[in-house]
C-alpha cells in the first residue's frame, strides 16, 4: 500500500513539473537555477512551385522538370519512358570519381582512350597517348568538350578496366533507386550487337536522369564543373597543355544557367540535362531525343529555355499533402 501511495504522489509531482514547464539547472558555484521550458515550434514548411495551367508544348520524346529545392516534380512527359542518353551518361561517371576516386590520381593516357574516339569519330578532349594527367583534370575534359576518350582513360585508372567500372555505375545506379537506369559505358556512346544493331541496354528515363543530376548537384565540385565554359591545363614535364571548351550553348545563352550536360547519338538524338537558379530558386529539366538531324541541333536549347521560363513563372503556393505532376 506504502509504494502504490508513494507511486501516486511521485506520479502527481511529475505532472505538476511539466505543466509548470520549468527545468533546474545549477551554475559551476552551485546556485540553483530554474529555466522556463519552451518548446521549439514545429517550422512553417516553406511554399512551392505549384503547376498550374497549360504546360509549354515541346517537340521532344521526353521531358522533365524538377524543383531542385523541394524534389517536386513539375512537368512530365513520357518521364518514365526508358531512352537512349548518349554524353549525358558522365553525369554518372563524374559523380562516381567524385565520390569513391581519388581526384589527385595520376591518369596516364592510353592507346584504348584515343582509339574510342577514332572508331566512332566522337567527341573528344584531344588528349595524347602517355600523357599523365591529374584525375580532376580529367573530369573538365570529360564534361567540358565532352570528351570520350577522357571517359575510357578515367575508367582504365579508377577500375582497372571499363567493364569494371561500368558495373560500378551500375552498382551506383541501384544504390540511388535509379530504377530505369542501366549503362554499358562510361561515355554513352553506342554500341553494336553482334548482328550489327545498336545494343539496347544503355538507357534511362528523364526522371531517373533529373534525380541523378539533383543529387550530383548537390556536390560543390560537380556544380563546379559543369557551370564552367571554359578549363585552361597549361603544360607540365608530364603532359601536353589543353583548352576544354564546353558543349553546352545553355551556360552562355540562358541567364541563370548552372549546368549541366549536352548528348548526342544517332540513336539518342539530341539530350540535353540543364539547371538555372532565379530568385533563390533552383530548376533541373531533362530533354530527350530533342530531334535528331543537323537543323534540330540548337533546339534543345531554346526548349530549355522555354521550360525554364515557364518553370519559374509559377505560383509559389503552400506545400499541399500530395501533388500530382502535370503532363503535356
């Protein structure tokens, strides 16, 4: 009987302390201090950009438009659509040497990386076979003139071989819940069958792209790269110099622009990945198969744009439990 009063009591003097909300706490020279307990109010959640209205129609196999700052989705069409990426795909191979490679490794060039660009007449960054170049060096002269032979001469030093680290990428893919992502080179470019088709199982959707890209974006270093137009390497006793000029006509023709990545192959058409801020606000958009013939080469850029403008010109609204993305 004595303990259960003595429970009731103790049960009774708690109660008193949290509805009198006070703490004591006492100083170094012992002098009891009683704090008033104020509890931290839960944060307003901030407001969002909300799609509203028509969406902007865009000639493209796909598109999709990303709220960087609150990872809501604002325009998708065919966003879900497994496509072809072609040079988009160093988006994941810088992310992956920025977070498991070693950016002071020295690369030296081999012969493989000089024949990739060769054998497909693909975009290179020009580099000479023996050439010993820093690993973060290596990465402006992927993104920048998105250079091919950059990518095989990087997964040669970061894996000791292209396959291995393809499956790397992969590997990185799934651990990202990139679910409708699957590569079989560190460049995009195409690749053939036996039979002489293209090989089908390099491919991504938009969404799956615009999430890669929001996480890498989130990387100083991958920002840095890939809002820069221009990368000076002067000459050492253990290279060439190289001049890297970017791909990307977005970055000098769109105010605000931040990135990211340009794409091209016969069987991709014409990719772009892009990214602006405005008014403290942040938007990623993908667009792929953008056309594909030589007339159609600038309109992915004017796209963006148009995407973007109409991205930025929405109602800031506040955040609703669940929003559905609008499709065109």
């Amino acid at each position: 009987m004595k303990r259960i009063v003595l429970g009731t009591i103790v049960s009774v003097i708690v109660c008193e302390f949290v509805l009198l909300a006070t703490f004591t706490f006492f100083t170094a020279t012992g002098n009891r201090v009683l704090a008033a307990f104020s509890p931290t109010p839960a944060p307003t959640p901030a407001p969002i950009l909300t799609a509203r209205g028509p969406t902007p129609e865009i000639a493209t196999s796909s598109v999709y438009l990303l709220d960087a700052d609150t990872n809501h989705a604002l325009m998708d069409v065919n966003g879900e659509q497994r496509l072809p990426m072609a040079s988009t795909t160093k988006i994941m191979t810088t992310l992956l040497v920025l977070e498991k490679g070693n950016l002071n490794q020295l690369v030296t060039i081999r012969e493989d990386a000089i024949k990739e660009v060769i054998d497909n007449q693909a975009s290179t960054a020009n580099l000479v076979v023996g050439d010993q170049i820093r690993m973060l060096d290596l990465l402006y002269g992927l993104m920048l003139p998105s250079g091919n032979d950059a990518a095989i001469a990087i997964a040669d030093a970061m894996s000791g071989s292209v396959p291995a680290f393809v499956e790397q990428m992969n590997n990185y893919a799934h651990k990202l819940k990139l679910n409708n992502t699957h590569f079989i080179s560190p460049n995009g470019l195409t690749s053939l069958l036996a039979n002489g088709t293209p090989n089908p199982n390099h491919y991504t959707t938009a969404a799956d792209l615009a999430k890669l890209t929001r996480y890498a974006m989130q990387t100083p270093l991958f920002e840095q790269i890939v809002r820069l137009q221009e990368y000076e390497l002067p000459t050492t006793v253990a290279h060439h110099s190289y001049h890297w000029v970017t791909t990307n006509k977005f970055l000098s023709t769109y105010p605000g622009a931040t990135g990211v990545k340009t794409g091209y192959t016969v069987e991709a058409g014409y990719c772009l990945v892009f990214a602006a801020r405005r008014n403290g606000h942040s938007l990623i958009g993908v667009l792929l198969h953008d056309g594909d013939s030589d007339t159609e080469a600038d309109r992915r850029f004017t796209d963006a744009a148009t995407v973007l403008d109409w991205g930025f010109q929405l109602p800031l609204l506040p955040p609703t439990p669940s929003v559905t993305p609008q499709s065109a």
